[in-house]
C-alpha cells in the first residue's frame, strides 16, 4: 500500500487486511486515546496523519534491510 503523507486515514483503513498496521481495531483506538498515535477528529471521525503512517513504515523497513 502506498502511503500519501498529504492524506489523512481513517482507522478501518489502517487496519485493513491489506491496511498498514497489523494490529485490531481496539487497539489502534486504545494507542490514539492514550497518545501513542498522533489523530485529529474531523466531521466526528477518527483520523491518522499519512505522515505519522509514512515514518513509521520507514522505520519499520529499516529494521528489516
């Protein structure tokens, strides 16, 4: 999945088969209530930054070279 840094993602679209965190729902929600994933609320929905996703998918592929 390309990740666009412009973008912002909702949480079924990070959690997503295919998605970018293999993690649950429950817990991408319990890591942006307590501050752990950076979200804004927009028109009442959860969203993560694409630049937040796009570092952390750097990070990870460097811990995998």
């Amino acid at each position: 999945m390309i990740i666009d840094p412009k973008r912002f993602y909702s949480i079924k679209e990070v959690i997503t088969k295919n998605g970018i965190l293999p993690i649950s729902t429950a817990a991408v929600y319990n890591a942006v209530k307590q501050g752990k994933i950076p979200s804004k609320e927009l028109f009442g929905r959860i969203c993560i930054p694409g630049s937040y996703l796009q570092a952390l998918a750097e990070e990870a592929s460097s811990y995998t070279a």
